[in-house]
C-alpha cells in the first residue's frame, strides 16, 4: 500500500536503511548455464517456466539471439515474468506511453529488479495463465478518487491472489494541487513539468506494485505499513512517495531504484 506523505526524512537515513538490507554472499550453488535448443523440463533460473519452454518461446516471445533487448526475449538462464497491464474501463486510461519503464528498469535511471518483464495481454493469458502452471502478474488501473491510497497489491508470487490495482486519477489529482499553474513542478532527479512528474510518479507506483506481486521487500515491518522501506530510503519499495515545497517550486522524491536485498529477495513460485 502507498499513502502519500509530505513528510520529508533525512538523506542519512536513506544510506542506513539501504545499507542495513546488504548482501549476504553465499556459496555458489546455481545449475550450469542452459544451452538451447532444449528438451528439458528444470526450470534452472527458477521462474516458474521449463528450460524447453524458455528455449522454445512463450506465447508471443521468443527465446534471445545475441543483440536482443533482454527484456524482448526469453532466456532459462536468468528469470522472466509476464505482466498485464489492464487500462481503466471507466474513462480515458492516464497510464501513458511506457507504464512498465521503472519495473524494466529503463525508466529514470533505475537500478533493475534482476527479473526480465514481458507485457502481454489479458486476452493472451485468460485467468493470468501463461502456462499450464505459472502466472502473469497483473495490474489493473482504476480512476476512482475516493482515497488518497494510490497503489494496492497483495504480498507473494505471480501465483498468489490477484490484486494489483493502481489508482493514477489520484496520482493526476494529487501532483496537480501541489503544482498549481505557475509553480515549477519537477523531480529529485531533474524530470520537469507536470505531465512529466505524472508519467513518473504512475511508473514507480507500477514497480513498486508489481514488485509486492514478487515477493520484494521480504520483510514485513508494521512501522511502514507493511513490506516496505521507510519513506525518505528514496528506493521503488518505499511506503510512499514524499514532495517537498521550497524556492517556488514543487520537487516530488520518486524513486526509480530497488535496494540491494530487493533483486535476490524476487520469489516467483509460491
């Protein structure tokens, strides 16, 4: 859950919280790399899907060739995860050109989560079912604006519950009252105006979503409202997102990184 808060907490903090969740290095105990063609049914990288399958293709991708954006295409190697991403129906959709860019990890710089995402469609996998055995994360944009929650998922795998709901009219609301017209409205990291600020302010609340869909932030800590950072760690698995006002001008924290124990924390079978 994400609650939008003005509070704003000390850079110091960032750099304890982030390194308080450090790696733990531990014997290398991985399968040795997969070359396909295959007929295997392991599942070596351990995302839910045979090493045939990843060789093979899945529904409309196909398995990588040297060159390819690792996010086009699928390898048994390194895991992979489907995500639909369903627009509102109830009016017209504000998710914008590239609503996946921060959990691909394209969007604002970002540190990328380890797991290569593929979007497809609801049609292309009826009841988020990829396979015979594992599941599309799914997210569901809804323009109501009765709360000021702005995102909401349930904690676990693709293969858990669904509910993945991101609210982007409360998003649109919301960075619309703190940059009234004539007040510059921006990012910590430079992005400027307020279209802008929306499409990315709607990308980390995606990530961040769709990232409790894959077990991230193991950690449940009741003091920030769940599997989440504190708010002011500046991190996609924050509480929530936090602006401040000062110089006439309006600056919105929206991470577009994951902490160190985020990408070794991402678990895709239940």
């Amino acid at each position: 859950m994400k609650i939008i808060t003005t509070k704003l907490f000390a850079l110091a903090l960032a750099i304890t919280v982030v390194a308080g969740g450090a790696l733990l290095l531990l014997p290398d105990i991985s399968h040795a790399a997969v070359s396909c063609p295959s007929t295997s049914l392991n599942d070596t990288d351990g995302d839910g899907f045979t090493d045939a399958q990843e060789c093979n293709g899945i529904l409309s991708v196909s398995h990588c060739d040297v060159g390819v954006d690792r996010n086009s295409c699928l390898d048994p190697n390194s895991k992979d995860v489907f995500v639909i991403v369903v627009p509102a129906t109830t009016g017209p959709s504000l998710l914008g050109p590239d609503p996946l860019a921060i959990l691909k990890g394209t969007g604002i710089n970002g540190t990328k989560l380890g797991v290569s995402i593929h979007q497809i469609t609801d049609a292309q996998a009826p009841n988020r079912l990829v396979t015979l055995t594992q599941h599309a994360v799914r997210i569901t944009e809804n323009l109501d604006t009765t709360d000021v929650v702005t995102g909401i998922c349930n904690q676990g795998t693709p293969n858990g519950l669904d509910g993945c709901v991101v609210y982007t009219q409360r998003i649109v609301n919301f960075v619309n009252s703190k940059c009234p017209a004539g007040v510059p409205c921006l990012t910590s990291s430079g992005t400027s105006g307020v279209a802008a600020v929306i499409s990315t302010f709607i990308q980390n609340t995606i990530a961040h979503e769709a990232s409790h869909s894959m077990g991230v932030t193991a950690t449940y800590n009741s003091r920030y409202g769940g599997n989440h950072y504190q708010t002011g760690t500046n991190v996609v698995m924050d509480q929530s997102v936090y602006y401040t006002t000062k110089g006439g001008k309006t600056t919105f924290f929206i991470p577009g990184v994951y902490a160190l124990a985020d990408p070794p924390a991402v678990k895709l079978l239940q």
